[in-house]
C-alpha cells in the first residue's frame, strides 16, 4: 500500500504511517499535471489546502481509497464525486481550532490598536505617538458569521476579554456562551468587529458584498480567517476607501496565492498568506490526525 504525501506535512505524521507498514511517498511540491499522471499508483493521498482534488485526479486515481485533507475545509476536493467512486473523505476538524482562534483575536487586537502600522512606522525611524489613536476591544460586539468549532472558540477567547459574542448562522441550533441572532442584517447592524468562520459554498460566495456593507456599522473592522470568496473584495475595498470600514485583517483571498492585491495598498488592511493554522502545535496535532485517518483507511 503506497499513499501520496501531496502537501507539507509534519514528519511525525509519516513515521507514524511508514511504522503501519504503508509506504509514503513524499512530494509537497507536486503539480496538477504530475498529480495526473501519478495519482494511479497510489492507494491513498494527503493534501492540504493547496492541492485540488477535482473530477479529472480522481478519474485518474484507479487504486484509490482514501483522500486525507489534514485541516478543516473540503472546498478544494470533489467530496460528493469521490464518494461516488468509492473513496473516502477524511479531514481533521479539530486539530486546528486553537491556532485559528488565536490568529482572529490577534488580528482584533492588532486592527484596535494599530500595531502592524506603528511597528512600520518606527522601522521608518519616525516617533509618530499622536498619529496612532487606538480603540480598546473591551465592551465591543464581535459578530461571528458561522458558529462551528473554530467561531464558537473564538467567541468564547472574546468574551473573555470582555467582548460581547453574536453569532449568525442558520445551521445552529444553540450556543451556550453566544448569542445566535435570527438574521444576518441583525448581526451586521450590531457588530463593531466581524469575523468570518464559514466553509466556501454557493450559498456563502460573497456573503459579504456591497449590500452587506452598506449595513454595518461605520467604522466597523472585517476578519476573515476562514474560507476565501467569502467576502466580495472589490466591495471590501470600496468599503474601506469609504471609511465605511475602518480595517479589515485577512488570512484567505479568493484568489491564491494572492501577491499583489489592491487591498494592500490600503494602510488600513493587514494580513497573512492563509497560515491560520499554522503553529507548532497545530501542525503537530493536523499531522498526528492525517496519519490516523490514513491508517485506518487502508489498514482498519
């Protein structure tokens, strides 16, 4: 039994699958079109957000039995295709709850208190001590969009900085520390900070787009370090050339890698390139499940 390591993954995670008696084969850096021509000799694969796992790799996967996304998100594989071929599709929800979490309320301190913009400014050797007026977060509402492991862990991280938690999301049935709100328009009326924590879908493309905005607060700050094409970015940034928007902090893009996006030549938007879960021990606990899943998909 051999399984494809499509992506980066702890090394830890492939001694754990080579100790089971499963060959690995490590290839983070595979392109598409070598993905193609290889996937048939393989029984299992690992990928992370990078690599797609359309119709056409799994057509060409013969001998497949498992596909292992080690994180949250199943946008990039064809869940429902894949099942039609009788291979399983297996992530790891938890492992990356903490790391996430954590990168949101950073970013809700980073965006009150202007740090990115100070530490720029004194690297520019200036002493600009009036220009960087900051908010505290506490007695602020932080409206969370999706209220699955990683909003309901963020919420909570929140409140307990004093924040007040809403959350809007039609799949919930109940919080015990949150308040689900019954609309989405009374979440964005409401909110001094938004964030994002929703799978991609055709029902959540653009969630937040021009008419969106139009209904927040003024000088409300977006968070999004959940799925890409869930915020309309041109809206976004007309948004925060208005004002309307007073910073946004991003982790995913529509579009990635994203190099070169208009919205940062805006000072007030700050970001990462989607490393949300990317910690030491996240890392660790996503490997430890993707080696997990794959041993019990090929071996029981």
């Amino acid at each position: 039994m051999k399984v494809l390591i499509c992506d980066a993954t702890a090394q830890k995670a492939l001694d754990m699958i080579t100790e089971a008696g499963i060959e690995v084969v490590n290839k983070p850096d595979i392109t598409a079109e070598e993905l193609l021509v290889e996937i048939h000799e393989y029984d299992a694969m690992v990928v992370r957000s990078r690599t797609q796992v359309r119709k056409p790799v799994i057509d060409a996967a013969t001998k497949l039995k498992a596909i292992v996304r080690g994180g949250v998100g199943l946008d990039n594989i064809d869940v429902k295709y894949a099942g039609s071929k009788g291979i399983q599709v297996l992530n790891t929800p938890t492992a990356s709850t903490s790391a996430v979490a954590e990168l949101a309320i950073g970013y809700i301190f980073a965006l009150a208190r202007h740090i990115p913009q100070m530490t720029s400014s004194m690297g520019d050797g200036e002493w600009a001590k009036k220009s960087f007026s900051g908010t505290e977060i506490a007695g602020k509402t932080l409206g969370l969009i999706g209220i699955g492991r990683i909003g309901q862990a963020t919420g909570q991280k929140a409140n307990a900085l004093g924040m007040t938690s809403i959350a809007y999301d039609p799949y919930a049935k109940e919080s015990a520390s949150i308040e689900l709100v019954a609309s989405l328009d009374n979440l964005l009326s409401r909110a001094d900070y938004i964030s994002l924590h929703v799978p991609f879908t055709e029902e959540t493309r653009n969630i937040l787009n021009a008419e969106a905005f139009a209904k927040m607060k003024d000088g409300v700050y977006v968070i999004n370090c959940g799925r890409g094409g869930t915020i309309d970015e041109d809206a976004l940034f007309d948004a925060l050339k208005s004002g309307k928007v007073a910073g946004a902090a991003l982790d995913v893009y529509t579009e990635e890698p994203s190099m070169g996006h208009k919205l940062y030549t805006l000072p007030q938007v700050i970001g990462s390139p989607h490393i949300g879960a990317g910690t030491v021990e996240a890392k660790v606990r996503v490997g430890t499940e993707v080696a997990k899943n794959v041993i019990h998909a090929l071996k029981g």
